[in-house]
C-alpha cells in the first residue's frame, strides 16, 4: 500500500511538472490578433488590442509570444509597445528561446537593443544551452553580436555540448565574428565534451584562415584532446600538409609523441 501511495505522488507531481512545462496556445481572437499585429508591426492594431485586454504573452502552437514575434521580425514600434505594456521578456517558446535569441538569430539590431535596455537576461540558454550571443554569433549577426558584448553578455559561456560561441562560428566558417569574439577576449582554449578546442576543431578541418587566426591570438598549440591528439596530430591525420606545416611554423612541437613518427611522410 505505501509503494501505491509513492506512485500516486509521483504521478501527480510530474503532472504538476507537466503543466509548467507545457502550454496551451492561446487561439482566442485577440491573442492571435495582437500576434499578428506585433509581426507585422502595425502599431495601432497592436495599441488597439492591448487596450483591449489581450493577453501580452499568449502564445501560437510554436510557443511564440507577440514580443518574440516582433522581436524576431525586426518591428520596433510594436516590440516598445508590448514592453512598455508589461510583456515577459523572459517567455520562452517551445525550444526554450526567449524573444532577445529570436532578435539576434534574426540580426535585428533595434529590437535587441529595446530588449536589454528594458532588461533582458542576456545569458539565458534555450534546451541545447545556447545564448541570444551565440545565436548571433553562429548566424554571423555582428551588430547584434557586438551590442550583446558591450551590455556584458557571457563571452565564454558553453552550450550543453560544452562548445562556445566562439567554437560554433568557427564551425559555420563566421571568420570575421571570430575576429570580433577574439578580440574581445574569447577563449580559444575552451574544450567541449569532445575534448576538443576551436584550434583542434579548425586544424582537424583544413581551415588555414581560422588557425591561423587562432594562432595569432595565442591559442594553446599543445593541448591534447582525451585521446592524447594535439592540433598538429589531427591536422596531420586527416592529411592537411600544408596546415601542419603551418602549425609548426607557429611552434607546434613535433617531438611530444610518438603519434607523429609519420610526419616526414605527410610534410
């Protein structure tokens, strides 16, 4: 009988979970009227349906809010409506963003600017972890990328794959916001659950522009991944010759192990 009772706890305590977790859209007329409004940036239906009483954060099936709405399509006038209205900056839809991800994924500069200025946790992570930074970091949104870094937005801060803002535009081949990552003090030491950093990433892709630039910001040339690999090992086990002659020009060392006993083959 007590093992019942446990399971019927249990039971009613994930139901309460659930509840918090999920929502239900809001498919009342207002609600997806002021939806409609905020997207497309009509800013006296938008008025119209606040005065209204329309829910400010009724959400569509996707879990979007009106100010994630606006905020995504770049509309100013009514994103400042729906904040100065009392809108939840910190709403989330059903992939854990928040309508300040939704600006910088979108690259829209007024809108994100509207968003911190009222408040906006610039930290928040949706369900992978990732930032409204590394949102504009990946989509190559450097306005937005560079207003998240002034207002203090976390620079360093990992995904739940351990990898940083940094790292994942590297991947997308974003040179010029990792330039402005670099610069303003990146870590391109940074290992992700693979062990591995952005310098071993780029080195084991061929990406001569990225290691180089890695190089020049003083990224750590020995470190080894779980495997004892090292980016000079990885660019020469996937045959990048010139890369790795690259690296040990940097002053990559070629003696630490035994694993580059092929290197006079591969160079």
């Amino acid at each position: 009988m007590k093992k019942t009772y446990t399971y019927i706890f249990l039971f009613l305590a994930l139901l309460l979970f659930l509840q918090g977790c999920i929502s239900t859209p809001d498919t009342s007329d207002s609600a997806i009227a002021l939806r409609r409004a905020a997207y497309d940036g009509d800013r006296g239906e938008t008025a119209r349906q606040i005065a209204g009483g329309a829910d400010l954060d009724g959400k569509n099936e996707d879990g979007m809010t009106p100010l994630m709405l606006a905020a995504y399509n770049g509309q100013a006038e009514t994103t400042r409506l729906l904040i100065q209205a009392g809108a939840n900056l910190e709403a989330k839809n059903s992939n854990q963003q928040t309508s300040l991800m939704m600006s910088a994924h979108s690259g829209r500069e007024q809108t994100a600017g509207l968003l911190i200025e009222a408040g906006a946790k610039l930290d928040s992570g949706d369900n992978e972890g990732w930032t409204a930074l590394i949102y504009a970091a990946v989509e190559g949104q450097v306005g937005v990328l560079a207003r998240l870094i002034a207002s203090g937005a976390d620079i360093n801060r990992q995904a739940k794959t351990g990898d940083t803002a940094l790292s994942l535009a590297a991947l997308k081949q974003q040179v010029e916001i990792a330039k402005e990552l670099l610069s303003a003090g990146a870590d391109p030491d940074i290992k992700n659950e693979k062990e591995n950093t952005v310098l071993m990433q780029q080195a084991g892709m061929g990406q001569s522009d990225l290691v180089d630039l890695l190089v020049k910001s003083g990224a750590d040339l020995e470190i080894k991944d779980s495997d004892g690999w090292s980016a000079l090992m990885l660019a020469i086990s996937e045959g990048h010759k010139e890369l790795a002659l690259q690296l040990i020009a940097a002053g990559a060392d070629i003696n630490t192990q035994d694993k580059l006993a092929g290197l006079v083959e591969v160079c």
